[in-house]
C-alpha cells in the first residue's frame, strides 16, 4: 500500500491474461479501479503521479433516479449514487478454457454492482459487462448504468495527457461506413482545467438502427507511450459512450445510454438484478490497425459456432439486375450463367411480392412466380443453387392489408407508429412483445420459409422507431426490451429453418455491431452498390467488422470501362464476393474475367477469412470524391501469405508500403507493373479508377 496526504491505493489482485495485465486498485473511497496494461511494458502503477487520476476513477459510471448527478452533470462520473459503493469482494473462476473474474461493489443500501470480466484463453482481448443488483427491500429506478469503463488513462504518463492522449472513433453513415476520427484532447476541449472540474464528450446512437451516427466502437491512444486501449459494444438499439475527464482521471466507457441522453431508465424491484450489454475490451502496443486486429479476432468463435456458412462462398443479388421488379424468367436466366462459376447463393431482393411495395403480407406475386415460390426454388435447386429472399419482416409497409391492423404493432404515446425514411416508404412496426404479432410472423415469414425451401434470407431494415416507444418501463427499456425480443426472432428463424443463412442488412449498413452480426452469417457492408464510394467503404470496415461477413457487391454491366471493371471487381476481395448487375447483358469475355476472379477468390478466401488489415492510403479518406491511391494489406494469421487490394482514384499516386518480411508476387487479379523490392510492395499510379489484387506469398 502506498499512501500520501491525498492518495491511498492498493493492489487487490493481478491477472495475467494471454499478452495482457488486469491490475485491481482499491482507492481512498473505497471503490476498486481496473488497469488493463498489455504484459511486460513498464508501467509503475503504484506510482504517485497516478494518485489523483485513481481518486477520480471507478469500474462502472451509475446513476439511480433518487440521487444527485455531482456538480458536473454532464456525466454521471461523479454521481452520488457511486459514492455509496463501496469494494465487498473479487472472486475468480477458472476451467481449462476460460477464467472469470467477478467484482462486487455494495452499499449501506445492500444495491450494488457485479463487475464481471471473461477471458477466453488465447483471445486477444476480453469481454465486460456489469450487472446492477437491489436488495435494498424497495423499488430502485436506475438511469445509467455501463457496460464498461476504462478508467486513469494513461498510467504511463508524467503530464495529464491532453496532447498526448488521441480518441479514435467512426462515424457512420447511409453509404458512408466506417471513418475514422482521431483527435487528441487538446482539439476535443478535454484538457484538464486549472481547478478541480469534469467534463465529457458523449457519442452514440438513438433508436432501433444502432450504427446510423457512430459504430460502437471507440479507441484511446497514449501516442508517447504507443499504447492503445479499445471498447466495443454490442448493442441492437441505442447505446453511448463517453470519454470523460475528471481533473487527471481519464475514462472511456460505453453502455446503454443515460435517461438524458436515451430516454432510457429501468425499474428494479427487490431482489432483481438487470445486467449491461456486453463489450469486447482489449489492449495493445500499437496503433488503431493493431487494436482493431485484435478485437475483430475475438468474433470467429461466434461466427465459427454457427456452422452453416464457412466456406466463403459467392452470392448473387439481382437488385441491381432487376431494380425491385424480379421474375422467375430473369432470376432462372441469370441462374443459368452464373452456373458456369462458383456462385452458392441465388438471392432475390425486394419486390417479389404483390402487390408491389406491399411488405407485411408476404404474399407470391402470381404474375411473376406463376407456379409459385415453392417451384421457383427447386429449379434454382435444380441448378445447384441455394436460392435466397429478401424481407423486411419487422415492419408493415402501408400498401399491405396488416398496415392497418394496429393491435399488432408498437406505439407511441397511444398511437401506432408510422416511420418516413430514406428509400422505404411508410410503415408501422410489429410489436415483438406481443403474442399476437410474433404468431402473425410465424405463419407469414417461417412457415413460408420452411414450405417453399428457402435457404439463404436477407433481412433488412430500412427505418428507425426513434429513441423510444409505449411500454410498461421508460421509453428507452421499452425499445431495448423489443429490440432484444427482435434479436431472439433471428434465432427463432434458425431453429425452425434448419440450414438456413441469415444475411443481417438495416440501410445497408446500419445492423454492422456485434450482437447482430454474431448470429447470422453475413452483412450488407453498405449500401454502395455501384458507386465508387464502394470501394472505400469496404476498406474502412476492415476495422469494424469481420471481412469474411461483409458481403461487398460488384455490379457489373456491359457498358463499363476496363479500369471500371476492375475496380469493381478487386473491391469484392475486401470481403464476401457478391455479384449483381446486368449478368445476362455482358459480353462473353466479361464473363470470363468474372469467372477468372473466382477462381482466385477461391484461393485467398482463407485470407479474406481470418487475418489482419492494414488501411493505407495516400490521401485522406474520401467517400464522394476519393483521390489518390488506396492499399488495404491483408496478412494471413500465420503471416505466410497476404493479399493486397489496390484501388486507384482520381489522381492516382504511387505507393510504396514496407511488408513485415520477405514477399513475393504469387499472383495478381490484372498484369501491371506492381513489383516487391526491399520487402515493400511498390504500387504505379495506374489508370484512375482502376483496382487491382495481388496474392503475396513469404519466401
């Protein structure tokens, strides 16, 4: 123990996990701080230039409805309800796999927290959540509570940081996924001011479409100490994270989002307990690539468990083909020609319905699909194909007969809701709580699934409910409450379609975190179909999301260029190979080129699958207008391979990037003049807008 006029820590438990260091800290207030440091870097975290940032720092930030905020109310760091915690208990468990470590912090109330810490023995990172309990013999209303927070950034310090310390974010955006933000303290208005004062930046997302304004994932970095500590949250419905400064105790955390921020509050009875989301948490020396690598690599045991779809294998859409107007005719005709290749999955986008734009009803547009959904499917079948369907199954667009049936759907302030969005028209949203609406959507969406041998549904989502709706707690629980009833329908649709793959889509990219994408197979990157905006966005997800879920398009027609078909074609090795376009128009030697890219897709789809990402570029990022050059360098988990995707912009540069050894050209997309000298791979400024991939092999 160490102790000075101010300061009083001491060092309750230690845990060595994998490359990683959990350090417990008990402080003056009786409330336990977690360090998470990676293993072996010199860090003294008893030293007393720590002392005040460990007095200002806590696991969790927590608010009850009957309790005062703290004098800066911007954030619930401060709040009263956390000084009446106080440290009770760490205990451990641990099997041949995995080892838990549970934290309890109880007051005088007996209300308190579970701080629980999972991990999974050669992962490279953890996973946190926090569970309130009450056994205080009243009711409580809890208004904020996170899931984690990382809290006295950075121990590694003599100063408070502020030019130092850089907090790295991504926006999102219809069409525009994945930018990364980076800005130190300094620009952020987070440096510490001259007396004792808090303050915060709150980020995050309102309503049924969790990654519309920010992905919930959030980086601090220590640019002097070149270390790097990252949470992501996942989360369906609204969320928030917070980067906060309290004199020269910095934290980042994330979590449901506080009732002024959300609208969200939850009630806890007696003897009940309510338990956060949980976050992947890691940490490392490195960058934001690094830190990103790592918490992507934490994601393959869920995708891994679901079994159905580990083969890579390559989808078409006809949406670009068809414009929402497809036919047996012209879905079986395109069937015909893709056979030729490797495509696995024949899916049919919106409209397949009747009447048109009438979702809710699900009922086979006869004029297109004469002999109905069920035949259709077995002569897809019959080309050895799986075919696929699009719906939108949580929501009654207004030109269907259930649109009016409002005792199925959710409401707001006594009135069903009725949504007006980007591209999707009006509609009401089904009710998940309610019985009535759950065995409407058996009868219409499994039962149709199951009868007509479906094996591949797209499900997206193309509007949000706002941040809350009716219900029996706050407008915010009641909107997580549906949300993860939402979440449980996926799974009911798994369990009761054997076989089936589930494409997760909301706007494109909208559903891109990860308690959706870990329980369906594949993702809309985006809804960039034939932009060159595309390109950008499928590299940007790199750090977001793993690349062996996001289905990037190439939507391709006779007319394009060769540098356009080039393009289009090296941004499908970012992810999942899905074709769309004008098939049936392109001449015979497009198709050929088609069929050439899948056969070497076929051979880096293991790299594609589990590896690491480096984005680089020679320009800032761009989506509308992207100029210069842009490398996405992909290495193989063992390092003996790697794949670099290369697209050329308006004014295209040349690029040399250094490689982490000795490769060679394996093999590429398109011949050009590409070497690898010196253990870098040197990039010619080319034909703008154009791509190129190159299959890299250690010597």
């Amino acid at each position: 123990m160490i102790t000075s006029e101010v300061y009083m820590a001491e060092l309750l438990k230690s845990y060595e996990l994998g490359d990683m260091t959990a350090s417990y800290l008990l402080n003056s207030k009786n409330r336990v701080v977690l360090l998470l440091l990676p293993k072996g870097t010199d860090a003294d975290i008893l030293s007393q230039k720590n002392a005040n940032a460990y007095e200002h720092s806590s696991l969790v930030h927590l608010q009850l409805s009957e309790d005062s905020a703290g004098m800066f109310s911007n954030s619930f760091k401060l709040s009263e309800t956390l000084d009446r915690l106080h440290y009770k208990s760490i205990t451990e468990k641990e099997d041949s796999d995995e080892i838990t470590v549970v934290t309890t912090e109880e007051s005088d109330e007996k209300f308190g927290i579970r701080h629980c810490l999972t991990y999974r023995k050669a992962e490279k990172g953890v996973e946190i959540h926090t569970e309130f309990y009450n056994n205080s013999g009243r009711e409580l209303r809890l208004e904020y509570l996170t899931s984690v927070s990382l809290d006295a950034l950075s121990p590694y310090l003599d100063d408070e940081g502020s030019r130092k310390m850089v907090f790295h974010r991504f926006k999102a955006g219809w069409s525009m996924e994945g930018l990364l933000q980076s800005d130190n303290l300094v620009r952020l208005g987070l440096e510490r001011a001259w007396g004792y004062s808090g303050e915060s930046i709150k980020l995050g997302a309102l309503g049924s479409r969790p990654v519309r304004e920010y992905h919930p994932y959030a980086a601090l970095e220590d640019t002097e100490n070149k270390v790097i500590w990252g949470v992501y949250l996942a989360q369906n419905s609204s969320w928030q994270m917070e980067l906060t400064r309290v004199w020269n105790s910095i934290s980042l955390s994330i979590g449901l989002p506080d009732y002024t921020f959300g609208l969200w509050s939850k009630r806890i009875r007696d003897n009940e307990s309510f338990a956060s989301p949980v976050s992947y948490v890691s940490v490392t020396k490195g960058g934001i690539a690094e830190l990103s690598n790592r918490l992507l690599s934490m994601r393959h045991r869920a995708i891994d468990a679901l079994g159905e779809e580990n083969d890579m294998a390559i989808s078409f859409n006809d949406y670009a083909m068809t414009w929402g107007r497809p036919t047996e005719e012209k879905m079986l005709a395109v069937a015909d020609i893709l056979k030729r290749g490797k495509t696995k999955y024949l899916v049919m986008d919106a409209n397949w319905y009747a009447p048109y734009r009438a979702v809710g009803d699900w009922n086979v547009n006869p004029e297109a699909f004469p002999d109905g959904l069920k035949a259709y499917c077995e002569r897809v079948r019959e080309r050895g194909m799986i075919p696929g369907l699009w719906m939108e199954f949580e929501r009654a667009g207004n030109l269907s007969k259930i649109y009016t049936d409002d005792s199925k759907m959710i409401t707001k302030d006594g009135h069903a809701i009725v949504g007006h969005v980007i591209n999707g028209g009006i509609g009401k949203y089904f009710d998940f709580r309610k019985p009535e609406a759950v065995k409407y959507l058996d009868e219409k969406i499994i039962r149709l699934l199951k009868e007509s041998d479906v094996g591949y549904l797209k499900v997206d989502y193309n509007a949000s409910m706002g941040a809350g709706i009716d219900g029996e707690d706050s407008p915010g629980e009641n909107l997580r409450a549906h949300m993860g009833l939402v979440r449980d329908y996926f799974l009911k649709i798994k369990a009761n379609v054997p076989g089936i793959v589930i494409e997760n889509c909301a706007g494109g990219g909208c559903r891109l975190e990860p308690s959706m994408m870990d329980i369906t197979e594949l993702s809309s990157a985006s809804d960039t179909h034939e932009v060159y905006e595309a390109a950008v966005v499928a590299a940007n997800l790199h750090y977001l999301t793993p690349p062996r879920q996001n289905l990037i398009w190439a939507s391709l027609h006779p007319e394009y260029s060769k540098e356009r078909f080039s393009y289009v074609i090296s941004q499908t090795f970012l992810g999942r190979l899905c074709w769309s376009g004008d098939i049936p128009g392109l001449r015979e030697e497009q198709l050929q080129e088609m069929f050439d890219a899948e056969n070497l897709y076929e051979k880096v789809s293991h790299i594609i699958k589990r590896g690491n990402s480096f984005i680089f570029r020679t320009d800032e990022c761009s989506f509308h207008s992207p100029t210069g050059t842009q490398v996405v360098i992909r290495y193989s988990e063992s390092r003996a391979e790697a794949l670099a995707v290369v697209h050329r912009f308006r004014n295209a540069q040349a690029m040399d990037i250094a490689l982490d050894g000795d490769y060679r050209i394996a093999e590429m997309l398109y011949p050009d003049d590409a070497e690898i000298a010196e253990k870098a791979l040197h990039i010619a400024p080319g034909e703008d807008f154009s791509g190129n991939v190159y299959w890299l092999k250690r010597v």
